[in-house]
C-alpha cells in the first residue's frame, strides 16, 4: 500500500485547509480511512476516521470545525479543516487500514497556523 497525501500548508487563525491522500495498492479498497496528527514531544493523536459502513469518528477537539469524507471509487480520504486555530498546527498523518493486511501510514504534512 502506497499513500501520497498533500494540502498542507500556511494558515492564519481562522482559516480553512483540505488535505488528501489517496491510497493504492489494494484492490478491494480499504477497511477505514483515516487522519492523526503529531506535535513535537507529544503522542499522536486521532483527528478523524471513516469506513464505509460507520459515521465518521472526529475527536473532540476538532467537531464543528473538521470534516472527513471518503472516495470509495478512487480510495482517497479527504480532511476539510475550517476555523483552524493556533493548536491545530502539527503534522498530520494519513492512515489506511486494509480489509486484509497491516495498516499504513503517510509520510506526514505539515499544518502550521498562526495567529
């Protein structure tokens, strides 16, 4: 399984960024679809995840303000950030788990707010 993510980027407060990563290397597309995101000396932590069958799952730091979506046909994960705030800079992580197989994890982007 391969992931190619991209939308990182610069932001002030309160603006919008969409990251994508589209995944290949599975013909059956993937089991859930997801996004974590890493700030220097702290753990990674959950922003969202989807599957095809469930509601998407968003932490709670990001509800109202974040929305993840899912294209089965392509197997691309997508995460629309609204009202992006100071502590939402990090590097976000595109994560893929397959129906059959080990998960994947991408390279990592940055996300850089300021205020």
């Amino acid at each position: 399984v391969q992931l190619q993510a991209s939308g990182g980027g610069s932001v002030q407060t309160g603006g919008s960024l969409r990251l994508s990563c589209a995944a290949s290397g599975s013909r059956i597309g993937f089991r859930k679809m997801g996004w974590y995101r890493q700030t220097p000396g702290k753990q990674r932590e959950l922003v969202a995840t989807i599957t095809s069958r469930t509601n998407p799952n968003l932490a709670d730091s990001v509800k109202g303000r974040f929305a993840i979506s899912m294209d089965d046909v392509r197997n691309t994960v997508y995460l629309q950030m609204t009202d992006l705030k100071v502590e939402d800079t990090a590097v976000y992580y595109c994560n893929v788990v397959p129906y059959f197989g080990q998960e994947t994890w991408g390279q990592g982007t940055l996300v850089t707010v300021s205020s």
